[in-house]
C-alpha cells in the first residue's frame, strides 16, 4: 500500500510592492535633498531680492515725504517774510516820528499784520516805537531780550532775517522775522519785526504731523538739537538726544559738521530707518524716522506665504521623485527581498528550483542567475558540513578536558566541559571575542604577551590562566595551545583547558599564611626581613653597577628610601581597661589605617605587639617625614569608644633613611628603633628622624645595650 504523500511546501507568492533597500532610499534622499535645496535656495533668492526691493521703494518714499515737508516749511518762512515785507513797505520814515499814526497803522491800516501774533517797530538808535502783541500795545520792558537782540541786527547789518527759536512755556515758543526800513537814498532809518507762535497754522500747525502712527514719528527740530514739531505733543521743545532711532543719526551728523541741505538722505539701522531734510533759511531739519519691522511688515506676510507655497511646492515634487524612484527600483527590491527570504530558509526546506526569481533585464537580471548558482552551491556544501560538524561535535562532548578553537580573537568552537568550567552555555561563548572571559583588558593584553612569546620561543603555549566566570568569579586553568598552522596563533589556535583552581588556592592559602600576621593581616617579622633584605641587596647591586670610584672614595651615600618604626603610645590603658579584645581591635584598626596610607608607595608589616614598621622604597627624606606626620596625624585623630569610655591613641615614630652605611636588615632596625625611641623620650606622639651613621652603632651593638 503506497503511503499517503507528504504536505506541500507553501507556494512562493509575489510579494507585490516593496520597500527599496538602503542605496536606492539614500538615492531618494539625496534627490529629495536635491529638490528640497534648490527650492530653497531659490526662494531665499526671490525673498532676499524682494526685501532689497521693498526697502529701497520705502527708504526712497520716505526720503522723497522729508524733502517735500522741507519745502513746504521753506516755502511758509518765505511767505511769512513776505507777509512782513508788504507791512514794512506801507511804514514810511514820518510814521516813526508819530507814534499814533504808527499805532492807527498796525491796528487797523494793515490787514496784514493780524498774519502776525506779535509786532515790533523800531528806529534806527533802538528806540523801540511800538510793542503789539496779540492786537494789544504793551511796553517796551516787556519785550524779551531775545526779540531785541534780533532788531539790532537787523539795524546793523540792514538785511532781512530770521531769529533762533525763542524759547518760554511750550504754548509761547515762537519765531521772529525782520525787516529792514530804508529812506529813499536807501539807508537803514528803522526796523519792522512780527513773531509767529511754533504752533500757529502759518509755521508748524499740530496737523502737520497727522495722522499719528505708532511706528512712524515726523520731526522738526533745530540745528542744536531742540525739538520744534513732533508726532507726541509733549515732546515738543525736548531734545533730539532722547529720541530712540534719530538719536545716533543726529549725533553722527552733528560730529561731521554737515551743512543744512535741503536734500534728503536716510540711514537705515537695524530697527529704525531715518530719513533727513534740512532748511537753510532757519537752519531747520525735518525728519521721520520709522520702525523698519513694521514698514516691512506686510513684505514679511507676503514672503512667509510665498515660502508656505515654495515648501507646499518642493513637498510635491520630493514626493513625485521618490515615487518614481521606487517604481523603478522595485526589481532590484524583489531580488533583496529574495535573497532574505534564502537566509531565513534552509535549503533542504525550500529548494533551489522551487524558488520564484523576479524577472529583469540588465544588471539585475545578472544578479539573479549569480545568486541561482550560489544558492546550487550552498546546498551542497551545508551538507557537507552538517555531517562534519556532527562528527565534530561528537568528539568534543566526550573528551574530558575543556576543548576551544579561536581565529582572530573570536570563539569559534567551544566543548561542553569548557562551557562547564567557565559557567557559560555554548550559545554564549561562540561567536563572542576571548577578551570576555578575562577580568580587564590589562589581563587580556598580558596573557597575549605571554602567548605571542611562548609560541615565538617554542611553537607552543604550556602555562597556568586566570579566566573570570560568568558569575564573576575567578577560575584557574592549565592551558595548552597549538596553532592549526605551525606559529600562527591568530588564524587559528586549539586551546585545551584543565581546571586548577582547588590546587592553587590551596598553594596561595599556605604560603599566605606564612608570610601574614594572622591578627592583621599586614607582613609578620619573618616576611618583612625577607623583603627588606631583598630590597637592600638590590639596592647594594644597583649602587656598586653605577656609582663611580671617585664617590666611594669621597664617602658621600644617596638615600633609597626610608624606614618607619612605629610604636603605639598609651596601647596598655586601653589593654588594661578595656580588655585585650578591644586591644585587637585597636591594632587591626591601625593595620588597616597603615596599609591604605601606604598602599600606593610602599608596605606595611607588624614587629609585634603593638610595634609595626613601613617601607617606602625610593622614596626621599622630605617625602618620608610627610607620609609619618600624615600616619602620626591619623592615630591621633581616631578615638576609639570601648565599654563606654573613649581612648586617645598616639604613636612615636622613628625614621631612618637608608643609605650606604645601612649593611644589613638589623643595623637598618637598630637605627629605626633609637629614633622612635627619641620620639618617646620627647614627649611620645611626635616623628623623629636619625641617620644610621650617626648612631655609630651596629646590630651587635644594639644586643650588648640590651632592650629599651
């Protein structure tokens, strides 16, 4: 009976529309980019040219509004003068012996003389003939000094003129104009003056600046700066100083000495533009001066709609661009998105011939008969190595010690006893650089020295690892190496790994312990001799390669370092008080105080009892007695409380610096001692310093003297 068939393998659908891959969405955004550019860099165009423009037209409108207020102002001073010079035209020379018929004349003969608010007649030796003010006669004391002034030039230079501004309350500022009276042989026999109010209809009327805007002031000011019209009633007679925009113009202007022209010129500044006319006559300016942001206003509306639809615009266009890019690149898409699919299914589940290969022509249609014929390939050969691999795997599950193969700093392969030794899985380990099975990359890169010399030397590495397990703890490994090709340890490299740990730490436990004060775990009395006399003989070996003749014969010694001997003062009250538990206490806590003082220059070690010394190699005498006093320092800050009752400590410490005449370790702790000794008989809690040589003294010495 034939057996049912199997289930067909689901058929390969057209996945239809797909997402390019990433060199044709960088070729979209960088046309989109393209686009997006140019667009902007032409409406920038459009709008930097178009503010050029609007300022221009503004900068010449306004310009063109100074100079036309300019002569209109000109043109009422010349009227004015006029208006003056028909009164003093129906004033003959007998008028101003009569001062009736002068007063009748002004009064009532002249309707021209109401153009004025005030009259003055004079005569040729200053004698003032009439005072009318307001169509009222008043005396001659009450004309102002100013108005006196200007009738006696005008008397003496015989022409017309123009008087500064006379200043009072702002409601009676006014200008005088003259006019000279002559006798038929044309000699100056009087003079004739009227004043207009600054704020008459026939000078500077307060419509002349309407209508008012908040962002535009017209301004009529003198050339010394006084204020004659402005858009703010109350800024009249103020100075142009204050003004905000005309300020630094005017200030620029006055300091260039410019004469008063009556053509314009305008100053365009960051925020205001100033536009200038003078007045000859007068020696008058008009200007107005404007906030440029809100003349431009309306242009800034008009530009952010023309960049609205400059953006609307490039949106369109950047999206057209990527459409038909994408359109065109959907074979290429097809072909990726097989090749995908190829990584993701395994041959034997989705044969070669049964995949469904998009059609093309050109470079892709190449593409995808390479990729036909890698894929054939790739059948092949993972069935090849599937059978390896089995095989493989097999032999490195039963082998009893931990199997690794590295190539170039990564692992490859890892067996299941070394994934049991360092605490990982195989999934966790293969694939991952060798540098996380080590605690820091100073480790890593010392056990790479070690390896690169090895194989150098021998063909082969043979030595004891620390490697760090996932968990965080260390483990210890006899590793052997061999490299698949003879000296190449980076290509490819067997590692076999026999786990030591058990036997090492208990080697590290014994000679720990031999060499440690059980109490404090600092250096006992037998290591501390082994080190200082090892230190020592190094010392006399370097000193004999580099010292020459001529200093030993001169005696002269360099020092390599000193020695400190410490001795706890007051230690036996707290013994005798507080018991010896507190005592340990006390000299643990001192070990520790000792050990990270000196941690990074030197050693510490107990002598017994309450007596301990520390080494600090290389290091000078000044650098020495400052470490002491900051040990001193420290002891004597820490009070310790036991049973209630608090103890201070103190410690005498001696000094010695080593040196030629220090021969062996004895003669080295002799001097020490005598020098804390000196510290105790000084007053205990203090550094004494003593040079060995000065003591005079050797370790047999010390044994006849007996203890201090």
């Amino acid at each position: 009976m034939t057996p049912p068939p199997g289930p067909k393998a689901a058929p390969d659908l057209d996945p239809g529309w797909l997402v390019p891959g990433a060199l044709v969405l960088r070729l979209m955004l960088v046309a989109a980019l393209a686009v997006a550019l140019s667009g902007a860099v032409a409406a920038w165009l459009v709008t930097r040219a178009s503010g050029q423009e609007a300022m221009r037209r503004v900068v010449s409108q306004q310009t063109d509004e100074v100079e036309v207020v300019a002569r209109l102002l000109a043109s009422k001073i010349e009227q004015s003068q006029k208006v003056l010079r028909t009164v003093a035209a129906g004033i003959t020379p007998a008028m101003l012996e009569s001062p009736s018929s002068l007063e009748w004349l002004l009064q009532q003969g002249l309707p021209a003389v109401q153009f004025f608010d005030t009259m003055q007649v004079a005569r040729d030796n200053g004698e003032l003939r009439l005072n009318l003010r307001a169509g009222q006669i008043e005396k001659a004391a009450d004309l102002d000094p100013t108005e006196r002034d200007a009738l006696r030039r005008t008397l003496v230079d015989g022409k017309p003129l123009v008087s500064e501004l006379i200043a009072g309350r702002r409601g009676e500022a006014r200008v005088m104009f003259t006019m000279p009276l002559h006798r038929e042989d044309g000699t100056v026999v009087g003079v004739v003056a009227g004043a207009l109010r600054l704020q008459s209809q026939s000078l500077l009327p307060p419509s002349m600046t309407l209508p008012a805007r908040d962002d535009s002031q017209l301004i009529v000011f003198t050339r010394d700066g006084t204020i004659l019209s402005h858009s703010d009633p109350t800024r009249v007679l103020g100075q142009v100083r204050d003004e905000v925009g005309l300020a630094p113009v005017y200030t620029r202007w006055q300091s260039q000495a410019q004469p008063v022209v009556g053509r314009g010129m305008t100053h365009v500044q960051s925020d205001h533009i100033v536009s200038m006319a003078g007045m000859p006559l007068p020696q008058w300016i008009v200007a107005r001066v404007s906030q440029s942001q809100a003349l431009l206003a309306p242009l800034r509306g008009a530009q952010r709609e023309a960049w609205w639809l400059a953006v609307a615009s490039m949106v369109l266009c950047m999206l057209l661009a990527v459409a038909l890019m994408g359109w065109m690149a959907q074979p290429l898409a097809q072909l990726t998105f097989k090749a995908r699919q190829l990584l993701r299914t395994s041959a034997r589940q989705q044969p070669a011939q049964d995949v469904h290969w998009p059609r093309a022509g050109g470079e892709v249609g190449e593409l995808v008969r390479v990729f036909q014929g890698l894929v054939q390939q790739g059948s092949l050969q993972q069935s090849r190595k599937d059978t390896v691999v089995g095989q493989f795997q097999a032999v490195l599950d039963s082998a009893p010690v931990g199997i690794v193969i590295t190539r170039h700093g990564m692992l490859e392969v890892v067996s299941h006893q070394a994934c049991v030794m360092l605490g990982y899985s195989a999934q966790e380990l293969q694939g991952r650089p060798a540098r996380i099975l080590y605690a820091s990359d100073a480790d890593y890169a010392q056990v790479g020295d070690r390896v690169r010399a090895e194989v150098a030397a021998h063909g082969a590495f043979d030595g004891d690892v620390c490697f760090l397990r996932k968990d965080g703890t260390p483990v210890w490994a006899r590793v052997q190496g061999q490299g698949v090709r003879p000296e190449e340890v980076h290509g490819g490299t067997v590692w076999i790994l026999e786990d030591i740990t058990a036997a090492r730490e208990a080697q590290v436990q014994q000679s720990w312990g031999r060499a440690h004060d059980a109490l404090t775990q600092l250096y006992n009395r037998a290591a501390f001799d082994e080190r200082l006399g090892q230190l020592m003989a190094e010392r006399s070996a370097r000193q004999r390669a580099v010292v020459p003749a001529a200093d030993e014969e001169s005696g002269e010694t360099q020092g390599d370092g000193v020695v400190l001997f410490l001795d706890l003062d007051h230690f036996t009250v707290v013994n005798d008080i507080a018991g010896h538990d507190a005592g340990d206490d006390v000299l643990r806590h001192v070990a520790r105080l000792l050990a990270s003082h000196v941690r990074q220059i030197g050693w510490a070690a107990r002598l017994g009892g309450d007596e301990f010394a520390v080494v600090l190699p290389g290091c000078a005498l000044a650098r020495g007695q400052a470490v002491a006093e900051q040990l001193r320092a420290a002891v004597r800050a820490w009070e310790p409380s036991y049973q209630g009752r608090s103890f201070t400590l103190g410690v005498s410490i001696g000094l010695v610096v080593l040196d030629a005449s220090l021969q062996d370790v004895p003669s080295v702790l002799y001097a020490a001692d005598m020098a804390c000794y000196d510290a105790k008989r000084a007053g205990r809690n203090r550094v004494e310093t003593r040079h060995a040589r000065d003591a005079s003294v050797t370790s047999s010495g010390r044994m006849a003297l007996g203890p201090v």
